[in-house]
C-alpha cells in the first residue's frame, strides 16, 4: 500500500475519506511563544503570508480528506469565515466545533467533547504542524498492523539562527525525550521523558524477550499527529481524568501493549476482578474496542506471515494493542510552537511554494531590490533604493526609501520608515518602525511604535500591558 | 557450498599435511572475492608451504616471523604489523562440567570426536594468529601432552602454541595478571577460552579495533565478539544470557549485565548522556567469549586485583568509565558461528551444529586436527563414517550421525543426531537419539538412549533405558535392566570424596555447604541407582542445569574463599586502609546480590576483620568505609543497620566505636541524612539503652 506518486492519490483520497475522520486541534493558545500570540491567536499567525492553521488543513486536503472537524475558538472562527485566502485555497468542509477559552480543555478533553460526531478512526493533527510527510506512511502503519496509535516523529531541527530576545545560547540541559521503537524502526516500545527516569530506565524482561533489540533514540520530535482508534475516544469517555494525548494518553497506551492483564484476556479477569475492579474496567473498555473481527484473527492463524523473528511465537505474541511510529527520516516537520521554531519555519516555507514570491497587488519600485528568497504580501508598497533579502513581507505593510531588511518577517500592515535597518527580527501586526532605526534580532509586539533613530538589539518590544500579562 | 566440500575433502584424505592449503585454495575459489580481505591466512598459508617444502626447526620459524622471510607479493605495511597474538584460557574455573572433569580437563573432552580445545586452535589459526599461549591449570599436564601430540606443535604450524601451567591460577583474572608479568604480549592479542567453537572471521573486528586505538590512543581496550541470535534460538542457554546497551553509532558498550536472575532489566541515566541521539538495548546477542585486548587488558587486571572474570572487568571498567576513560566494544556477527561450551546443554547444541555443519569449514570430515585414522566420510543426511565402521543387519542411520573408527553397530539399531566415539561396540535393537558416545563405550542389546552423555569405558549393560539428560561418567557400569531417570549422573567419584581428597584449591570452593551430612555413609554402589551389577555413584541430579540460586552462591563463595586465603597468605602485611577497600567492595556484592549472603560472609570475614580492628580509630576507619560505601547508594540504606547489626553481634565493632561514629559531625547534607534513617536511629536507641542497662547492673 506505498502510494508515492500524484497519480495514485485519487485512490488514496477516497479511502481515506471513509476509513478516517480528521481532527484538527486548534485552540492552544501558544503558551510557549507569548510574545507573538498576545494579539493573534496562534492558528493565525502568519508563516510564509499564510495563516498556519493552513498549513495542516492542505495537508489533508492534500491526501484527500473532504470534511474535517476543527476545535478551536471563537475568535478563530471568525477569522476562519472571513480570511479571503483561506476560504479559496480550502477546499474542504471545515466543521467547526467551538470551545470556551477559559476552560482551559486539554487535547483529550477536547476529543471527548466531540465524541458524538466521532463515527470511525480517527486522525489527530496539530494546528502548529508544517510537514511534508508522505501521510499515507502513518496511515499505512495503522492499517497493516490494525494498530491502536499510530503517530508521526521527525529528527528535531537544530535552529542555528540568533533568537529575539534570547540570552545566550540554549540551555543544553534540556530535557530529552527517549523513545524506544523495535529493530524495525515502527513498533514503539516505549516512551518517557527524561525527567520522569532519574532512577534510570527499566524495563521487564519479557518485554526484552519480545522485541529483543530495542533501538533508544533521543532527539526526536513529536509531530502531534495521531491516528486512533475509535475504542480509544470510546475509553477516554470512561476516563474523564485523562485530560492530554499526548502527555497522558500516548504514554499509557505505550504502556499498556505489555500489559499481562490485557492480553491474558479473560483467564484473570475473574480473579482480579475484585481487587481491581476500576482498573479491569478501563482495560476492558480498550480491549473491547480492539477486539478484532473473528475473521482478521483468523487470517492471522493462517497466515505463515509474523512480525517478528527468532522465536516461533504467534505475531505479535499475541497482544491485541500495538503502538506504531513513523519516524520521519528526511524531509520537512516544524512544529511551531516556540519563537525559534517560527522563525525558522518562516525562513524554510516560502521555497516549497510554487506561485510568485512577489504577490501581483505589490507595488515594488524598479528600483529596490528584493532577493529572490524573499516573499512579499498582497498590497504591499516596497520604495526605492530598499533591499530585502531573505525575508517575508506580510499583507499590507509599507516599506519606504533606503531600507534594508535582512533575515526578518514582517507581518501584517506593518509601516517602515526611510533609512531603516532590520536584522533578523520579527516586528508584528501594525507595528511602525520609525525613521533610520537600527533593529538587530528584535521581537516588535503588534502595534509598537519605534521612535525614530532608536537602536535596539536583541531586544523582545511589547506593550506595557502585555508585560503586565506576563 | 556443500558441493564444494565433496570436491575438496577428498584430496584431504590422503595428504593431510598439506590439506589447510588445498582447503583455502578452494575455499579462494568458492569465495574468490573475499581473498582479498583476509590476507593474514593467505600469508599463513604460503609460509605452510614454504615449510612442508624446507621444514624450519621452530625456533627458526619463530624468527623467520618476526624478521623478513620470503614473502615476496606483500611487501608492504603488513611487514611492521606484530604478529597476531593469543590468549587461551584452557580452563574454565568452574565445575559445570563435573563430576566429567574429574577425570579429564574441560578442554580435552571429546567433541564430535575432537577435542574442543583443538577446535579453538583451529579458529584461532584460521583467523591468522601466529603465536598462542596456552594457560592450564586442572590437570595441565593432561593438555600439555595432548599439545605436544597435535599438529599444532608441529614445525610446520604455523601458529606457535606455547603451554604455560600453574596451579595457582584460580581465574580469568589470575591468567591475565601472568601475562603482564611475564609481559608475553606485545600488542592487540584475541583472548579466548578453550572450549570455543568458532568459524568467525575476526578480520574486520580486528581493524576496527585497530582503528579505534589509532584514532583515540589507548581509550577502548577492548572489542568483545557476539553472535546475533535471538531468545528461543538453539544456541542460547539461561545461564548465558546477558543484557546490552550500546551506542548505536560507535558500538561502544554502556552496559553490559548478566540477565538470568532478573525479572526487570534496569540501566542507569548516566550510560545515556555520552552525547549520542540513538542507543540500542540489545537481548538478541550470544557472547562467544572472545575477544580483541589491547595490552592495557593485562595491565588493568594487575591495578585490579580483585578483577577475577571477564564479568568483572566488563562492569568494572564501565564502571569506573569516567574515572579512567576506558571503553569497550563490540563487534556482532550474523554468520558467523561461535559458541562456547559452558555446560552440557551448550555440549549438545555445539555437538548437533557441528555435525549439521553451522561450523563450516570446521567440519567433522574436514580432518582439521590432522589426527591420523580420523579420516571420515560424508554422506548424505549428514551421516559421517570413520574407517572400520560396521554396521549390522537392519540397522538404520536416519540423520546427523557420526561414527568413529572400529566401532560395530548390532542389528536392527535405530541411530539419530548421535556422535558414538571410536572403539564402540554397541549391540542390537539399540536406540540412540541425541546421545553423545565417547570411546570404547561397550552398549548391549535393546538399551534406548535419549539425549544423554556416555564417557569413555563405559559399559551399558542389557535393557537400560537412559532418559533425557543423563550423564554417565568415566568406567562407569550401569544395569542390567534398570530405567534411569531423567538427569541422572552417574559417577565412579563418590560425590563425597572431594571432602576426602581433594585438597587442590582449586576444586575446594564450596566444599561444605551441602555434602557433610552424609558424610558417614558407607561408599557401596546402590543397586537401586545402578542396578544389580552396576559400578557407579549417583550425583546431585541438578548438575545439568545448574539452578541460577546455586551458581550465584558458588561463584561468590569461590571468590570469598580465595580473597581470605590471598589475606592469610599476605600474611598481615596489609594496613587497614586496603582492608577498608576490600570491605568496600565485599558490601558492594552483597548489595549487588540482594545482601542474601552478607551474614555468611560476615562470619567468615570476623576473624580477619578481628585481627586488623583493635584500636578504637580502627572501628572508626571501618565505619567510615562503610558509611562511604552506603552513601553512595541511598536505595540500600536500610541495609546499614543490618550490617552494623551483624557487625556488632560478632564483636567487630564496639558500642563505643558506633556510637562515637554516630555522633561524629558529619561533614556533608547527605550523611548526616544518613544519620537520620529510621532504622538506624532505632538501633543506636537500642545502644544506647543496652549500654545504660548494663551500667545499671554494675
């Protein structure tokens, strides 16, 4: 089931759209970037003059969903219905599901709010997420091995350039995830972060038996792209305490691929039942849901087919819950969830675009000079003598005479006046930069004046209430 | 491939000096590609014939090593390389194998009717050493003459044995130790044990590893080879089964653990911040106990005197990883075979592989040891026949059989997966499966044999049936008519004479701990064991699968044993401050093991600890390497008080030392946490109100 080229996806479309339900996940605030997201929500932020809530959407779109439910708020909503360039470049039903801000709802609260229009599997995706992942290898997975979780990773990218308003280089003593997957590179085995393993890690000896080489890797970004099962909404149903995917979810059902309890079926269920009541229910709640169909498991009997070598046991040692990763080895995944992450997503976007990178209402004078590995924004005004080199103009914005703008993004109608120098900076919505400023990696927040002749380097600029805010 | 045997054995037979070359000759055609990367047997080669042509006296041939001989096609680097060294170790220091290595060393047991020790030199020639030193201790006179026999001391090997003996070795540790004093090695040398079975080219490990010291002088010491095969693969036994974490780019081990006795697999955070990304837990892997030195091996089993096994230096170098920047790898081979024999289980798998040809090109018909009148042939289904084989009427060879010379075979005899040494006479309607024969075994008529050992001279007499897993030893005489069941040893040694006999150390370990009881009854041969015209003691039926508790034990109780007579021997020349080391690490392993053992060993300690605290700073010392020893693990903490609890009741310690101890300031946060665990609190209240008792009293 490798569909690679264009031709195949029609095919690949119309499976897709009935086997699985999307949902997009769109109502984080963008707690880890503040500075950005104060006045704009996260979903619609700009990245390569493109919202990035767009960014998933096509990538469905692209694999040939038709319908997608998304959760998110009301102010995005409204954003959705009126933003012109969403609404032509997506083609899709968007079925938008509303959430109070305020409740603070974590990923699986949010799934088990939406349960109702839950019919079959499910795939979750991230507003945050920029890739160009081949979707049908996370899917595939979950299809051949009638998986429980599939989930998408990609290497994490070192982001090399000089960050706004950060001291130094990054702390290294971040904490790793490690994340365990079998000789294959598929199966994932187990998953922790490294701040819940300081008495080291340790695994039972049965699991080693089983997937007797256990590949470790470290360095490894969560794409927060999940395909589930429907018995698995069904269970969150019964567990209100789980409130995140990927902080609660993900890991227990990792964990409980090995649980004796869930795979011995029904020889202990008597026995414990007492003792564990709670605890039997909730595996039962999963097990009912992956039961397979009596024919698949015949098929499996017969099948001289395993998933595993060395011991002559059935496949998959008979477990009924599997875990699959793909782990994206080349390729493009952002998440942008941080201010490195953004600006950086910003830099790599705009040369997978195919259409002009100076938008056709721009008025760009013959004589500025706007380098080819820069985009400029619909209505843009660019002066004379202006040279803009590897950066990204937003809708709207004016940039007058003599300036230069290097390695920046400058989002929507934002004003520059004569004479100034930007250098690696972000300036936000509306801001205006006044005559002859010099801005080195700078974050300007949405609607800050600079004063003229100001020189600012490595500075975060946001409103006093803003501050207050943080 | 096979086809390629049948040309070539035949030559063999009749010139069996020259058979090696004819073989690589062939062996070069088959695989003509890989002539190139495995130079050093090419070189081995054309000196063998350079020999057989002018025979050298050995020592000529030694020099004509080291110096520039006619080698004229390679002309290059390879000249300044020393040649490849070994180490092997023709014992094993344990007694998996007893009561069969009463009578005859491990290395000289017969399999597939070749010594294993033969087998190990053939792997070690064929990978291209030149120079090996074979350590001996049990029976070593028995090797030495065995050696001295084989082709291997020849003029025209070309890989120089050279047989060191001493009783005095009791280890691993103790070998390699004399190899740094007699600095014997000169550089990178293999280090195997005499009962490896082994096919696999070591070439590419080795310039790896050569690689590896270049870049980085003298940090890995050391490459270990595995064999991939996973859990449930044949060659794999529970004894052997170990735990590896590696990094995933440079093969360095970061942990390496023995699994059997563990339910859950733990490794330290620490293995994994050496700045790789990708790591690998590896459960697949078979350690065939060889493994690449570099000189500094030696050197570190001298600075650590209490190293004894390869187990040891495994863990503790990566222990002390940090400290002195040592580091280990590993080298997997996939088709490779190698094995060793570690008890009778590994016997029967090594035995069946060899005969199903996984050696290759180690195979019985091969002749590799050159013995005369070993010749054998090849048939079909795997059946091999030495020259003089008869074989009665009716009798059937199925598959995976070898036959030695003169042995006749009855009638109407049903044989499988059997080896059946020279010299045999086995009777009618005889059944033989899985079952190892040694030589001039006298079998009557309708004895069934299932996957079981038979010595040499033993006689089986009219209907015995033997069950799985049964071992009789040297002249032993069982039946008639007499079922035995599964797992019996049978023995001409009483189980109990040791305790009579045998004073060498080496046997001596654990001695007293079970057989004392019956030491008082009479040696007569019980015909409900033996039957009625049976010679022969029975053994504990555990010795074919050694149960994990007894192992663990026994190798704690042989190390003790040695440290305490190396104490005596040293003869109180130590200052305390070494006695607090060895305190140190004696805690250390009953922490490590659960602290099962640590009362025992407490005892047998007493007496030398008595000797060296007299003086009340020396009950201080003792505690402050204790305390030293416990900080370090906080898990273990309440193992302190059971310790010092100990301690006290053997009159080791005072209360006055303990409680000047106790009250002592201590320096750091941590130890004074120490102080303020529950159990030890408890404890000195204890003290204390014994103390005020007793004062009352007077």
């Amino acid at each position: 089931m490798m569909f690679c080229c264009e031709s195949c996806c029609s095919f690949v479309l119309q499976v897709f759209g009935m086997e699985l339900q999307a949902v997009l996940m769109a109502a984080g605030g963008g707690s880890r970037m503040m500075d950005l997201t104060y006045n704009t929500p996260k979903p619609l932020l700009p990245v390569g003059n493109r919202p990035l809530i767009w960014y998933p959407l096509n990538l469905l779109e692209r694999v040939g969903f038709e319908e997608v439910i998304v959760i998110t708020t009301k102010e995005v909503q409204k954003a959705l219905s009126t933003d012109q360039r969403l609404k032509t470049d997506v083609k899709m039903r968007l079925d938008v599901v509303c959430i109070q801000e305020e409740t603070d709802m974590g990923t699986a609260d949010a799934l088990r709010h939406i349960q109702q229009k839950i019919k079959t599997d499910i795939l979750v995706v991230s507003c945050d997420l920029i890739t160009d992942v081949a979707l049908h290898e996370v899917v595939d997975l979950f299809r051949a091995h009638n998986a429980t979780l599939s989930m998408l990773m990609s290497k994490v990218h070192e982001f090399t350039d000089t960050v706004p308003g950060q001291k130094g280089k990054k702390k290294a003593g971040e904490q790793r995830d490690f994340v365990g997957v079998d000789v294959t590179g598929k199966r994932l085995l187990f998953m922790a972060n490294e701040a819940d393993l300081e008495e080291g890690l340790v695994f039972r000896k049965s699991i080693m038996r089983k997937h007797p080489r256990m590949l470790i890797k470290t360095g490894l970004l969560d794409a927060h792209l999940y395909c589930l099962k429907r018995s698995v909404v069904d269970f969150l149903v019964h567990n209100k305490s789980v409130t995140s995917i990927r902080g609660e979810l993900v890991p227990y059902l990792v964990r409980k691929q090995f649980s004796k309890f869930l795979n011995t079926k029904n020889a202990t269920e008597d026995t414990e039942k007492n003792q564990k009541q709670q605890d039997a229910h909730h595996n039962l709640e999963l097990l009912s849901t992956s039961k397979e169909e009596a024919l698949l498991q015949l098929a499996r009997e017969r099948s001289c087919w395993n998933d595993h070598r060395g011991d002559m046991s059935e496949a998959y040692h008979g477990g009924k819950l599997r875990c699959y990763v793909h782990i994206m080895e080349e390729g493009m995944c952002y998440r942008v969830n941080t201010l490195a992450a953004y600006i950086e997503a910003n830099r790599v976007v705009p040369k997978l675009f195919e259409d002009p990178p100076i938008h056709p209402t721009a008025v760009v004078t013959e004589r500025s000079l706007v380098g080819s590995d820069s985009i400029i924004g619909p209505y843009c005004q660019i002066s004379d003598k202006t040279s803009i080199k590897r950066s990204n103009v937003g809708t709207s914005s004016t940039i007058k005479e003599k300036v230069k703008i290097t390695n920046s993004i400058i989002m929507n109608g934002v004003t520059i006046e004569e004479g100034c120098n930007i250098q690696g900076s972000v300036i936000c919505n509306n801001a205006v930069i006044g005559r002859g400023a010099d801005m080195k990696y700078c974050l300007v927040g949405s609607g800050q004046c600079i004063e003229p002749e100001a020189e600012r380097t490595n500075e975060v600029i946001v409103g006093s209430d803003q501050l207050m805010e943080i | 491939m096979y086809v390629s045997i049948f040309f070539c054995s035949r030559p063999l037979i009749f010139c069996p000096t020259l058979h090696r070359s004819r073989w690589r000759k062939c062996a070069a055609r088959v695989f003509g590609s890989r002539e190139k990367t495995r130079r050093r047997p090419n070189a081995a080669e054309e000196r063998n014939v350079c020999h057989v042509a002018a025979p050298l006296t050995p020592l000529s041939n030694m020099a004509g090593k080291a110096g520039k001989p006619s080698r004229p096609r390679k002309a290059d680097k390879d000249e300044e390389e020393q040649p490849l060294q070994a180490v092997l170790v023709a014992d094993s220091f344990n007694r998996r194998f007893f009561p069969i290595t009463k009578d005859q060393p491990r290395a000289l047991l017969p399999l597939a009717n070749v010594s294993m020790i033969d087998y190990t030199l053939e792997f070690l020639t064929s990978t291209g050493v030149q120079e090996t030193f074979v350590f001996c201790c049990w029976m070593a006179s028995k090797i030495k003459e065995h050696l001295q026999k084989s082709k291997w001391c020849r003029p025209t090997s070309p890989n120089v044995v050279h047989v060191i003996t001493s009783d005095l070795y009791r280890s691993l540790g103790d070998v390699l130790r004399d190899v740094d004093a007699k600095t014997l090695v000169r550089s990178d040398f293999l280090l195997v044990y005499g009962d490896v079975v082994s096919n696999i080219d070591i070439s590419q490990a080795l310039q790896e590893h050569k690689q590896r010291r270049s870049m980085d002088k003298n940090v890995s010491v050391m490459t270990m080879i595995f064999k991939e095969s996973p859990p449930g693969h044949k060659t794999r036994c529970e004894d052997d089964d170990i735990i590896i974490a590696m990094d995933g780019k440079s093969k360095r081990i970061l942990h390496y653990q023995r699994a059997q006795a563990l339910k859950r697999l733990h490794f330290p955070m620490n293995i994994f911040h050496s700045g790789s990304d990708e790591f690998e837990i590896r459960f697949d892997l078979l350690d065939c106990h060889i493994s690449i030195c570099s000189p500094q091996v030696a050197e570190l089993f001298t600075d650590n005197f209490d190293y004894q096994t390869k187990n040891d230096f495994v863990r503790g170098l990566l222990v002390n990883e940090e400290i002195l920047g040592n580091q280990i790898h590993m080298h997997v081979t996939k088709d490779g075979y190698g094995a060793r024999v570690s008890n009778l289980l590994m016997y029967d798998t090594v035995s069946s592989d060899t005969i199903r040809r996984w050696v290759y090109p180690i195979t019985p018909e091969a002749n590799f040891a050159d013995l005369e009148g070993q010749s054998c042939t090849h048939s079909r289904h795997n059946v091999y026949r030495e020259t003089g084989v008869s074989l009665g009427h009716g009798s059937q060879m199925e598959e995976n059989v070898l036959i030695g010379r003169n042995t006749m075979i009855g009638a109407n005899c049903t044989i499988s997966n059997t080896v059946i040494g020279a010299n045999c006479v086995i009777g009618d309607n005889v059944t033989l499966d899985r079952a190892y024969i040694w030589n001039r075994v006298h079998i009557a008529d309708d004895v069934k044999v299932k996957q079981s050992v038979i010595c040499d001279n033993v006689e089986v007499k009219h209907g015995v049936v033997l069950n799985e897993q049964c071992v009789l030893a040297y002249n032993v005489v069982v039946g008639p008519d007499i079922t035995l069941p599964e797992g019996t040893v049978l023995s001409m040694h009483h189980p109990d004479e040791e305790d009579d006999e045998d004073d060498d150390e080496f046997l001596s370990d654990d001695n007293d701990v079970g057989y004392r009881k019956d030491k008082t009854k009479l040696k007569v041969f019980n015909p409900a064991e033996v039957g009625s015209e049976g010679k022969g003691y029975r053994w504990k039926t555990s010795s074919l699968e050694d149960t994990e508790e007894d192992e663990l034990a026994e190798c704690i109780w042989g190390e003790i044993d040695f440290r305490f007579s190396q104490f005596l021997t040293q003869s109180y020349k130590i200052s305390f401050r070494n006695l607090g080391k060895q305190l140190t690490s004696l805690l250390n392993q009953f922490l490590y093991h659960g602290g099962k053992f640590y009362k025992s060993l407490l005892k047998k300690w007493a007496p030398v600890f008595k000797n060296y605290v007299k003086r009340p700073q020396d009950q201080l010392d003792c505690l402050a390497s204790m305390e030293e020893v416990f900080l370090e693990r906080e898990t273990h903490w309440a193992a302190l008080v059971k310790v010092l609890m100990s301690m006290y009741q053997l009159e080791i310690l005072e209360e006055e030392g303990i409680m000047h101890w106790f009250n002592q300031g201590s320096t750091t946060d941590k130890s004074q946490q120490l102080r303020r665990n529950q159990g030890l609190l408890k404890f000195i209240q204890w003290l204390q109100e014994a103390e005020e008792s007793s004062e009352e009293d007077e």
